[in-house]
C-alpha cells in the first residue's frame, strides 16, 4: 500500500510541474501572441474583402510543407489548404485552397469569403455528412523572421457542396497548439497532443479531447491506464476494430540552460473506449510485432484501403549540444491493427511485359556488356548524384543511394533487362520530411514536403501516386527540379514592409511566379533510398 501510495503522490508532483509549466509558457507567450494578433487581423481584414467563392484554373500549388492534404468523400478530387514556406530569409504562410480533380489531372484555387487564417501544422478530417466537410482545428501563425508563434485554438468546417467556411466556437476545447493528431470517430473528433512554443519556452501535451458532431460541444477525456508521454507529430489512426492508435512522435526537453534535446518516440498505445462506459476510455500501451519503422519524426501517415495505416518517410535526426543533422527518408510501412504487426512497403517493380517491348532497342548504352557478364552486377547499389547550386556560389552535392530490388520484387528470367533497369532509375519521390498524404479510390497521393542540403532548407511542390492495390510503381504527377527553387541568405535586418509581405503570403500576382512545374514502412523489395550530403 504504500508503495503504491508513493507512485501516486509521484504522479500528481508530475502533474504540478506541468501545470506550473503551462503557466510560465503562456505568461511568456502572451506578448508574442498579442504582437502576432495584430498581424493576423491585418491579413484577416485583406481576405475580407472577398465577398463571393472564386474559382480559378491555376498551375500547381508553390512549393509547401505542413499544410494538409484530404480527400472528397464522393469526389475524385483532393483538397489542399494552408501551409508554409521558408526562402533564407522569410516565412511566409498560406490560407489558400486548392482543388486537385484527380481525373483531369488539374488544379482549381477556391477562393471562399471568411477563410481561416494563414496556418500550418493544422490538423484536417474529413466526415462524409452534408456531402462532406473539412474540419480544421488548430495549427500556427508565425512571424516573418520566424522567431514568434501564434498558436490558435480555433475550430473550423468547410462545407464542400455550398463551398463555405463556418467558425464553430464552442468553450472548453484545448488549448492553442500546433503538431496534434486528430481523427474521426463515430461522431467525433478525437485530439490528441501537440505542442505551443513561444520564443524562450515550450510545452509538449499528452491531453486528449472529443468534439461532438451533433451536439458541437468539447469535453476533456481522462483515460485511464497510462499513456503516451507529451509529443507532437506522432501517427494517429482508427482501427477497423474501432480503438485509436497512437505511434511515435517528437517532443524536446531542456537539459540545461539554453540546451535542448529531442526525443523521437517510437513507442505505440491503444486508446479504447470502454463498452457500456459512456465517455470512459483506457490506455493500452502495445508492442507491435514486424519489421518496425526506425525512430523518426516528420513521418507522414494516411489510411490504406484494408484499414492498414501507412507511414511514408520522415527524418532521422542525429543530436549533439551544438549541431543536429538529419537523414531524410522515403520508405513506406504498414501497421495491421488485427495483428499488431509492421510491414514493410515492397514495390514490385514495373510489369515484366514492359521490359520485353523495351528489349527492342538497338543501341545498347555504354558498359552494357560488363553488366552483363557479372550476373551480379545488376543487385548492386545504385547510386544518382546531383549537384544544388546555392545562392553562394557554394555546390552541395547530394548523393541518393538506391537499393537493388529483391529477386522476388523484380524476375531476373531476362539477362537482357539488366542494361535497361539500369539506364532508367526507379522513380519515387526523394527522401523528405512533413509531406502530406491522402488516399483515394486505392492510391496513394503524396505532395510537398521538405529536406535539407546543408544550411539550406529545399520545400517541395511535386506531386506522386502509387496504387497501393498493385504496389508496382511510384508515378510523378507533379515534378519538381529543387535547383529551381529560391534561396536567400540571412541579413541582419530587413524592410519592415518586406516583412509584412513575406508573411502574408503569396498574392495574385504572384502565382504564376510563384507556382512551380514540378506534402510506414521499411522498403524490402520495393526500392529503399538513404540520403547523405556531401559539401
């Protein structure tokens, strides 16, 4: 008894230190936030002046990370909302809506009088009522040199048959934060941590909330068991037997003065609702079975057609006191619920038909004849070199090192398919971090995201699909040169109205400019990439 006793009093001192540190963050933060308000309402009182839904043909969106990417529940069409971007020098963050008609292979921008503000790292679920509707919760404004947040605690629908926007306030929700999961069930919106960061402080949270979609009103639920620890970014999906999974994440901690160290979580829980218990939940925590994905945080998680959920990429990052470096990722898991187990995503390659017509070709590229004296040669790693050009002059020469596939994944009947398989590399979106992914009629979409090159930060627009029914081959929609893309190096000050226009985002005239051409599991037979960058 009194061990127990002394577990308990422990866990309420834990519950007082977070309390106290909630307290401290948002004294802190106040400031910043009533700075950035200011801003917000500038931009709020701009979009204002739409007063009528436009919709216009557009190019692709600009390059972006953290926005979210969904899926029409009776459309074949993906919606894509907000986001940001990071040129050297600016932040700049985005509202816009976008339309991607799957069919016609083309984009619409929707504009919709009273849009939500700019934001990223939102959370979006889609519910099929009322010819579906989007709902948004959360996310983050932040200043144009990126040194202040503004988290928002607000809760939005876009109503997709009358495209409208609706603010549904409602007291009692969480509190403002950036980097939550949410997800629907049954009627509900389920949220579950996130972070808030001002400029010398930040939280984590391992809270979880349901908003009710027929009675609009949040309530606080307090599971038993015990949970996850405070995170942000961790994978969250319904089970087909209904419970919640929660998987991984990354949250910091300060380890003294100044210092911080990351954690990326790779454990898993299960949050059950409790029959016959109404609003009663437990925390399970579980451990899958497989072949599990390595830490990482920034993955990006959609819901595969057998109710698998499915992890692509993200970032390994290395941490010493004074530097992090990261290895970006593009593998692809599966977590089967039914068997707490983690596959791996294994291509198999394009369709050995294809090959054969290929085999026509007269003119064989040089080196064919070694490849094909050494059996073993086409197994070998393949490596694709190419050289970014920073705005310095300096050249970062990033190296992607692929694979070979597995005999399984890709028969070797044809000694003459060597020369050709290594002439044409594998397409497949590059290793990266904060992409989005939504899933529809069995495909996969992937757009956007992020990786580094040194001290410069490369945001994607590009855009791919891979049938998750065949598991053949990745197709580029979209692509996207990242040697194309802007960069501008640090100054130690800047035009206040340059600012001002860097957070706002881009503006009409800017779009064509702007918009480019070009948003889990361990490959073992598909082909698996590592990334490193050599100066």
């Amino acid at each position: 008894m009194g061990k127990k006793g002394k577990k308990e009093k422990k866990g309420r001192g834990a519950e007082k230190t977070a309390a106290k540190m909630e307290k401290k963050v948002s004294k802190r933060s106040r400031k910043e936030e009533e700075d950035l308000e200011a801003l917000i309402a500038h931009f709020q009182t701009l979009d204002a002046k739409k007063t009528q839904v436009v919709e216009t043909p557009c190019p692709p969106p600009s390059p972006r990370l953290n926005a979210s990417l969904s899926a029409h529940p009776e459309k074949d069409e993906l919606i894509l909302f907000g986001g940001e971007y990071f040129n050297g020098q600016k932040t700049l963050l985005y509202n816009e809506l976008y339309i991607y008609n799957i069919r016609k292979d083309s984009w619409t921008r929707v504009e919709i009088p009273s849009a939500p503000p700019r934001r990223c790292a939102h959370q979006a679920v889609v519910v099929p009522q009322g010819g579906g509707q989007v709902w948004i919760f959360g996310g983050e404004f932040a200043s144009p040199d990126g040194e202040q947040f503004y988290h928002y605690k607000d809760l939005w629908v876009l109503h997709l048959a009358t495209r409208t926007w609706e603010q549904v306030r409602s007291p009692g929700g969480p509190s403002g934060r950036s980097g939550h999961r949410m997800v629907a069930w049954k009627r509900q919106l389920i949220l579950f941590g996130g972070f808030h960061e001002s400029t010398r402080d930040y939280i984590y949270y391992n809270d979880v909330y349901a908003f009710n979609l027929d009675t609009f009103t949040w309530s606080k639920l307090s599971p038993s068991g015990t949970g996850p620890t405070p995170r942000s970014g961790c994978q969250m999906t319904v089970t087909p037997q209904g419970s919640i999974v929660i998987y991984g994440g990354y949250s910091k901690q300060r380890v003294k003065k100044d210092v911080d160290r990351g954690t990326q979580h790779a454990d898993m829980f299960l949050l059950k609702s409790e029959e016959g218990g109404e609003g009663r939940w437990t925390w399970t925590r579980i451990n899958p079975s497989g072949a599990k994905p390595s830490p990482r945080s920034g993955f990006s998680v959609a819901v595969a057609p057998n109710h698998q959920t499915l992890l692509f990429g993200g970032v390994c990052d290395e941490e010493e006191e004074e530097s992090l470096q990261g290895d970006f990722l593009n593998d692809l898991y599966f977590y089967d619920a039914a068997k707490n187990r983690w596959f791996a995503g294994q291509l198999k390659g394009p369709k050995l038909e294809k090959r054969k017509r290929r085999r026509g070709k007269k003119v064989e590229p040089e080196g064919a004849d070694k490849q094909e004296s050494g059996g073993a040669s086409t197994q070998a790693p393949l490596e694709v070199v190419r050289e970014v050009v920073a705005e310095d002059g300096t050249v970062v020469t990033i190296k992607q090192v692929l694979s070979a596939p597995s005999p399984a994944g890709r028969p070797q009947s044809d000694e003459e398919d060597g020369p050709d398989e290594a002439e044409s590399p594998t397409i497949e979106p590059s290793p990266r971090s904060n992409a989005m992914l939504a899933v529809k009629h069995g495909r996969l979409y992937l757009y956007g995201g992020m990786f580094e090159a040194g001290n410069r930060q490369v945001t994607l627009s590009d855009l791919y699909c891979l049938d998750l029914h065949k598991m053949e081959e990745w197709t580029a929609l979209v692509e996207m040169d990242p040697e194309t893309q802007e960069w501008l190096e640090e100054t130690d000050s800047e035009e206040d109205s340059d600012a001002v226009e860097g957070a706002e985002g881009r503006g009409e005239d800017e779009e064509d400019e702007d918009s480019g051409e070009d948003s889990g599991e361990e490959g073992g037979g598909a082909t698996q990439s590592g990334i490193s960058i050599i100066h």
